[in-house]
C-alpha cells in the first residue's frame, strides 16, 4: 500500500510540473494574455462608442483582452487614458485623438516601449506622416467632402446659393479635415458661395441649434449646410424650423439643404423624416473590425508589422432616402459576434 502511495504521489507531482511548465510556455507565448489598449475619445459619442464596441466584441472574438478608458472629450484627459493603459502592461494600442498634438508625448512613451499604435484620423491629409504610428485607420472624408460640395452644386444648377458648416469645437483631426476639405471644395463651383462655419461646442443636438440660428441672423439667403456630424445636422434642422424657414425637402424651391456625416440611427431617421437630405456612413464598425485584423495578423498570424500597410483607408459612402444596400450600425456589430 505504501509503494501505491508513494506511486501516485510521484504521478501527481510530475504531472503538476508538466502542466505548470505548459502554462510557462503558454504565459511567455503571451497567445492567452494579449491586451489591446483602446483609448477612448468621448465614450458618449454615438460614433465612437459603436467604434469601441465593434473592437471589443471583434478583439475578443480573436482571443484578445480589450480593455478602453474613455477620455470624456478632454484632450488632456487623453494623455492619461494612455499612459493608464501603459501601465496596464497592454500589448497594443488603439488611439482615436481628440487633438494629435496633446497626446504625442504619450504616443512617444508607447513607440519607446516598442507597442503598436494604430491611431485612427491623426493626420488625414498626409496619411498619419510625422507621428511615428504603426498604422493608421483612415476615413475617407475627403471623398465625402468632395460629394456634399458636387450635390449642393448639381441641386443647385443654375442658381446661386449661399452655403455654410458646422464642425465641431474640440480640434479632432478629421473633423477639422473634412470641413476644411469641403469649405476647399465649394471653391470648384461657380454657383457656390462660401459664407461661414461655426463650431458646435458640446458635440450634440442641444449645441447645433443656437449655432445655426446664429448663422441664419447673419446670413439670412443661405441654402445649404454641411455638418461634421448627424446629431449637429438634426440640431441644424431644428433651428431652421424655429427661425420659420423651410427644409429642402419640403420645399425644393425656398428650403435649406442639410448634409451630415456618419450614418448612426438619428441620422437615418432625420433622412426618413425629411430633416436632413443625407449623410454619409463613416464606417465606425468596419474601422473597428480593421484594426482588430490587422493586430490579428501580427500577432497571431505571424506576420511583421512592416509587411502590413501603413494605410487602412475605410469607404465614407453617402446615405440618402434612395439607398437600398444600407446596413446599419447595429446590424454590422451583430454580424460580428454571429460570425
């Protein structure tokens, strides 16, 4: 009985080593413990959050650990929500910035400790040059910019229009971007005239209105408004309305033309209810899943961070009442999770 004993003591002990030595290999191999670090931009913001949730649920569906820190549209805050995750030992990280300068500093100490960094928008224009960046996540604003200006001129054929923006007050790269790029392409056509932008400063319905009212009081004759997103264009829509003017769409003739961007649920509804004439669909979902592929490659597919582009370019296509092939937000972050 004693041999028996002493017999399966043995067993048990050498079986313990092998599986400690099994969870060594697995823990240095890092397949079971690889973190992406999200920095958050402004976790209220519809756009952003279906962006986080489509890393999220994407990441893990890939076997990582996603963890993000929302930044609260603080730029300065920004900075800290990435050195958190630094000490949080993350393996990557994902940075959407409020303003690319701020962070810098933090992006340096993550490229120090050898991390990847996809950055999302951070100098559209030049396509991330000049930040050190892995690779970047790029929305195609200008195209969407260059559209708006082209179907403000078409509508208008004929007629001289006064036009306007919004864009947004926090410096986001690709917000001053794609208003810039517009206010750029209104200059192409002879029957457009450039009047004004305004910047909504709380990102949301509630500021947008009082911008537009105070660009119909000093520019009663404009026609057409491009806004960075659909919450300012609802917004805009609204002022409109109170100030006893008409929208295009109920009057082709008088009305005012309201394009935004994005494509997230209030912006359909506003196209469906005729506030807003159209959008177009930035792709949060799909930059989002990209991201998380592209890390997948590296590091569980093997493949070098230099034979991967420094370029990921997600389509902006517009959205109006006549676009059949439209999937929504919602159904994309569950197409994910069903895949």
């Amino acid at each position: 009985m004693k041999n028996k004993s002493y017999l399966f003591i043995v067993t048990c002990m050498i079986l313990m080593l092998i599986l400690s030595a099994c969870g060594s290999e697995n823990a240095a191999s890092g397949k079971d413990a690889l973190k992406i670090g999200v920095s958050i931009p402004a976790g209220a913001n519809n756009t952003v959050k279906n962006w986080y949730e489509a890393i999220k649920t994407s990441g893990e569906e890939q076997g990582f650990e996603v963890i993000g820190i929302d930044s609260q549209g603080d730029p300065s805050k920004q900075v800290g929500t990435i050195d958190n995750l630094l000490t949080q030992n993350v393996d990557a990280l994902i940075v959407w910035p409020l303003d690319a300068n701020t962070v810098q500093p933090a992006l340096d100490r993550a490229i120090a400790k050898n991390i990847p960094v996809l950055g999302v928008d951070f100098n559209v224009a030049k396509g991330g040059d000049g930040y050190n960046l892995t690779s970047q996540v790029i929305f195609d604003r200008g195209a969407s910019a260059a559209e708006a200006a082209k179907v403000f001129a078409e509508t208008f054929n004929g007629q001289d229009v006064e036009v306007a923006g919004i864009g947004m007050a926090i410096p986001v790269p690709g917000n001053i971007f794609v208003m810039s790029k517009f206010k750029e392409e209104t200059g192409k056509y002879d029957n457009l005239k450039w009047v004004e932008q305004q910047d909504n400063p709380t990102d949301n319905i509630a500021g947008a209105a009082p911008i537009m009212a105070n660009i119909l009081t000093k520019n009663p004759d404009v026609r057409a408004v491009f806004t960075y997103n659909d919450e300012t264009a609802i917004g805009a829509a609204q002022a409109i309305k109170n100030a006893n003017k008409t929208l295009y769409e109920e009057d082709p003739e008088k009305g005012i033309m309201i394009i935004g961007v994005n494509a997230e649920k209030s912006g359909i509804e506003a196209i469906e209810q005729g506030k807003v004439h159209a959008t177009f669909n930035l792709n949060p979902i799909k930059a989002g899943v990209e991201s998380v592929d592209f890390l997948n490659q590296h590091f569980n597919e093997g493949k070098k961070l230099e034979e991967l582009p420094k370029e990921i370019v997600i389509p902006v296509p517009m959205v109006n009442k006549d676009t059949e092939d439209f999937v929504s937000w919602e159904e994309e972050l569950n197409s994910i999770s069903a895949d």
